[in-house]
C-alpha cells in the first residue's frame, strides 16, 4: 500500500510541476508591455511607409522607361526626372516618418482622462494601446526547488545525545521537495506563506554493533553476531510542509512595476509538516567468513503511518539553518517512544 503512495504521489507530484511551468512559461509569453506594444506597432507602421513610397516610386520609374522607349523624352531627361523622383519619395519617408514619432509623443503625452488607453495614427487608422499607467507588483506567488540535508538522530524522553542509541555523525537527513511561496500582502511583503509537498529521507545508524529487530508488535535494537561494518535504518517520508517566513526585503520600483527580493536578505520561517511514512527498510553490510555480504532489508517495523511535526529555518538569501521534530514516536505501542529530528541546512533554488 505505500509503495502504492509512493508512485500515485509521485506521479501527481510531476504533473504539478509541469503545470506550474506551462503556466509561468505561458505568463511571460502574454506579459508585453505597453512600451513594447507601441514599439511594435511604430515598427510595422514605419516599414508600410517605406514600402508605399517604393512602391510609388517603381510605378513611376516604369512610366519614364515607357516614355524613353517611346522616344517621348531623351536620355537626360529621364535620368534627371528619376533623380528628382527618387529624392521626392526619400523626403517623404524621413517626413513621414517623423510625423509618425511626433504624433507618438503627442498622444502619450495626451492620454485619456483613465490614464489607460492611448490613441495612435493618422485619418481613417487609429489604434488604441493599453498602457495602464498603474503599477503592478510582483506575481502574488512564485515556486522553488527545495533540497535539504544535515544530521539527524532520535531520542525520548529524558534522554541526551551523549546517551544517544546512534551515531551522531553517521545518522543523516536529506528532503527534497517543490514549494510556493505567497505573499500575504499585497503591496508589502514581510510576510510570505510557504506550502509545498516533500520527500524526507531520515537515515539512523544504530551504536554498538546492533540492528532493528521485528518481533510481533515490538521493534527494538538487538546486537548484531557479526561484526557489522555498516548498520542502517531509514525511514521514508511524503509530507506537507507550511511556514510563515518574515523578513525584509528590497524592492525595486519602476515605472510600471515594484519587484520584492528577498535575495542576500534575512528570512526567518516556522510552522510544521504531517504527511504518510512510504517505507522504512534497514541496510547491513558485513563480511562473512571473507564474502562481503550486503543485505537490504524491508520491513513494517512497526513504525507509525502518520507522519507530523515542527520545522523551523533562519538565514540569508537561498540558504537557511533548518531544524525539524516529529511530534510523532517512530514506532508505535508498546514500544520506546523515540522522536527523529534533523539539523542542517535548507536551499531554496529560485
């Protein structure tokens, strides 16, 4: 059944992200400014008038050969009315042309009373441009890449990591996950909601040469009768996870936009995570009579299905010290009630 989870999940959990970047990828298609726009627009306009004028004047070049062949005018003559011709058409470009920009500046000085909408071309050919004056801010909520790794270890209660039953620098943690982040307010941001979906994997190597061992309902650390050289339990997590985080940030104002960073900026997160424990399984390795053995073993352990607890974070820009505690005992009654927590670091890759 977690295995089943696990690729449902799994599964959702790529088609999300491929929606969340069909959507950004389709937002900044349809995001053109107005000055753009207007750009454009003045672009085309200007490309017609050059091709009006060459057109008009190849039409008329043709009627000075057609007159030449005829015998109706000499050499000279055309040559010298094709000059002037062509020079007409030339000054009627660069005319028309600065009409175009002066009539651009004139009605973007003159916009409508709504500050919205500007008017641009001559007789018989207006289009109206939306520039909308106000400011827009930044995107309410944006999305990152999340990736988390340090020590992780398990105690209960009354007990210490100098007593601990594993080993603090070989138990690890390592989460990878995908988060939005969204901006409580709209035109301040000191307080953002963060909520997302993650992988833990929570590893526990056991002191003293000893394993897990599953017996009916109860769990517990039994010594190994070989010399292991490597013992190790983990447990597998899909969690929801939601902070608040507060902090400052620099915003950057333009024209038409205020953009809030938070980058190099200090950035303080709390809340919590509860989600399903997917699979747990332990890792022996060990040399019998000279073989190498490795032996992965996948059992229930008795571990709880619910998955809860507390997480917090604090540091600048894309990198946070992190903490998170499972208010939840690994394993159910009536065994030891052990809690895992984490320390390292967190990343968000934005």
């Amino acid at each position: 059944m977690k295995t089943i989870i696990f690729y449902i999940t799994l599964s959702l959990f790529s088609v999300g992200l491929q929606e969340v970047s069909a959507q950004e990828i389709a937002l900044k298609e349809v995001e053109l400014s107005s000055e753009e726009k207007a750009k454009e627009f003045f672009e085309k306009e200007k490309a017609a008038i050059v091709a009006k004028e060459k057109e008009k004047l190849k039409y008329q070049i043709e009627r000075i050969n057609g007159e030449l062949e005829r015998g109706e005018i000499t050499k000279e003559e055309a040559e010298k009315e094709k000059k002037e011709l062509a020079e007409k058409h030339a000054k009627n470009i660069e005319n028309k042309i600065a009409i175009l920009e002066n009539e651009m500046e004139l009605r973007d000085r003159n916009a409508d009373s709504s500050g919205n909408y500007i008017a641009i071309g001559g007789k018989g050919k207006v289009l109206d441009i939306n520039i909308n004056t106000k400011k827009k801010y930044d995107k309410r909520t944006t999305s990152d890449l999340v990736i988390a790794a340090g020590f992780n270890n398990a105690l209960e209660k009354g007990q210490s990591l100098n007593n601990s039953d594993f080993k603090l620098a070989g138990s690890r943690f390592f989460e990878i996950g995908w988060a939005w982040k969204t901006r409580v307010f709209k035109e301040t941001n000191w307080l953002r909601v963060r909520y997302g979906l993650s992988f833990q994997f929570n590893g526990l190597k056991p002191t003293d040469n000893r394993i897990f061992v599953e017996d009916g309902n109860e769990t517990y650390l039994q010594e190994f009768a070989i010399d292991l050289d490597k013992s190790k339990f983990r447990m597998d997590n899909l969690v929801v996870p939601v902070h608040f985080e507060i902090g400052p940030s620099k915003k950057t104002e333009t024209e038409s936009r205020l953009h809030f960073s938070t980058y190099k900026m200090l950035k303080i997160g709390f809340g919590g995570y509860a989600g399903f424990n997917i699979g747990e399984r332990q890792k022996l390795k060990y040399k019998d009579d000279g073989d190498k053995v490795k032996e992965k073993l996948k059992n229930n352990y008795n571990t709880n299905d619910l998955v809860y607890g507390l997480s917090a974070y604090l540091g600048w820009g894309g990198a946070t010290l992190y903490g998170k505690y499972d208010l939840n005992p690994i394993f159910q009654d009536p065994n030891r009630e052990l809690h895992n927590f984490s320390l390292g670091l967190r990343f968000d890759v934005d």
